[in-house]
C-alpha cells in the first residue's frame, strides 16, 4: 500500500499554481511531481483552490451554522457534510469530492486544518468558542508576537489577550511573527513570550501548526520587546 504523503512543490513560478495529484507522491501544489517531475493529474486550479480556501475557512472557524454544518466543542464536522453544504449553497462546486478537500488540506502551507477519519477541523483562527486543548501542546521555548508602536505598551502592561478570536495567536520564530506584523504596519514591533517560564508555571500553550500556537492569554510577567534593530535587520535579509 502506497502512503501518500504532502508535497508542497517550491519551484512556484510566475504561471497560475494548480493542484495536482501524482500516483506515486500524492498531493502537489505546481505543474510537476517535486519529486518525480512528471506532470500530475489535475485536481483544482489557482482560481478554485482560493474560493475553496475562503468557503472552508468561514465555514470552520467562524459560521459553521450559515452553512448548516453540525459542529461538535472541538471544532470537528463531518467532511461529507461540508462537502454537501458547499456543493448546495455555492455555485460552482457540483464536481466537489472528498480527495479535494484531502488535496487541498494536505498541501495547504498555513497548516490550518486537521482531518481525522471523515472530520475536518480548522486548528486556528477561529471566531466562534471551540475548545482546543486536545492539540499537542508546545515545546517551544519562546514565541513571538506582533504589535504596532501605540499597541506595544498595553500589552507589555497588561498582557495578550485575544481580540477578535477566540484565542490568543503566537507565532513560532520571529520570522513569523514579522510577516504576520507586516500584514498591519511597515515595521511592525514584536514581543518576545517566554514560553519556557510560562510552561514551568503551568500556562498551556497549544501547537497548532508549523507556523503558529494558541493558547488562552499571556501574562505580562513572561513578556518582553525584541530589540528593533534585530527585526530590521531580517527585514532587509528577506526583502
């Protein structure tokens, strides 16, 4: 039996990104196998995949009733159940199957969903209460999070706490949490979390993805700035 496994091709090129399955590697996001290099059969082109993504994470993370999706406390609904909602109330996904959203899961390079059997969750992001403690839990020893200039005191002063989600969202490397900084101001400003302390004392930090981990709120006693000029510097590194 042949494990399929994900592969994220990272010769991305300037051509529109289709999703593609090979028999031999699984699921692949580009024109060829990264592995093999022979071209793949097609699953889902730029277009589809991105409406795909938006429909999916608005269902999980934030409206699963809209859709009529039965929701359990960890954020789990049945796949078949998303695919008919989709395939019902969007024009357009009539062709949905269930190895597409398994393809677009598995390639997806946020990690931000979760199949297990025939379940699906988001693992973060969410706006509406989900309880997510059943996630591993973080290992690492710090995390970062980014603010603007007027924010930075607040929340030295007082804490992180979540604002428009249900959980407080740290990222894993400092490199993340610039790029999720960007996203609101040129230069953003980023806290360093003190995860090794935290977790001595008892706080829980949940890994969500590669990329990202939650958890309920931080206490200003494990926070700390990161030096401006450091974050500066890896700008101008990835610029």
């Amino acid at each position: 039996m042949i494990v399929q496994k994900f592969i994220l091709n990272s010769m991305y090129t300037d051509a529109e990104i289709m999703l593609n399955e090979c028999e031999e590697h699984g699921y692949f996001r580009g024109e060829c196998c990264p592995v093999c290099e022979k071209k793949g059969k097609f699953l889902m082109n730029e277009r589809e995949m991105s409406s795909l993504s938006r429909i999916i994470a608005g269902a999980l993370r934030h409206f699963p009733d809209k859709l009529g999706l039965n929701m359990d406390g960890h954020g789990w609904v049945e796949i078949s159940s998303l695919i008919d909602a989709i395939g019902t109330s969007r024009s357009g996904f009539n062709w949905l199957r269930l190895h597409h959203i398994k393809a677009l899961v598995d390639t997806d390079p946020r990690g931000r969903y979760q199949i297990d059997g025939g379940m699906i969750r988001a693992k973060y992001g969410h706006s509406i209460d989900v309880e997510l403690d059943d996630l591993p839990e973080s290992d690492h020893d710090e995390f970062f999070y980014p603010v603007t200039e007027e924010e930075s005191d607040i929340v030295i002063e007082g804490g992180i706490h979540p604002v428009d989600r249900k959980w407080v969202h740290l990222s894993n490397s400092l490199t993340k949490a610039i790029e999720a900084g960007k996203v609101r101001t040129e230069l953003p400003m980023v806290l360093k979390v003190d995860g090794k302390h935290a977790r001595k004392d008892g706080v829980k930090i949940y890994q969500a993805s590669d990329d990202v981990s939650i958890t309920d709120a931080i206490d200003s006693k494990y926070i700390s700035k990161v030096d401006e000029e450091k974050i500066q510097q890896l700008i101008d590194e990835n610029h």
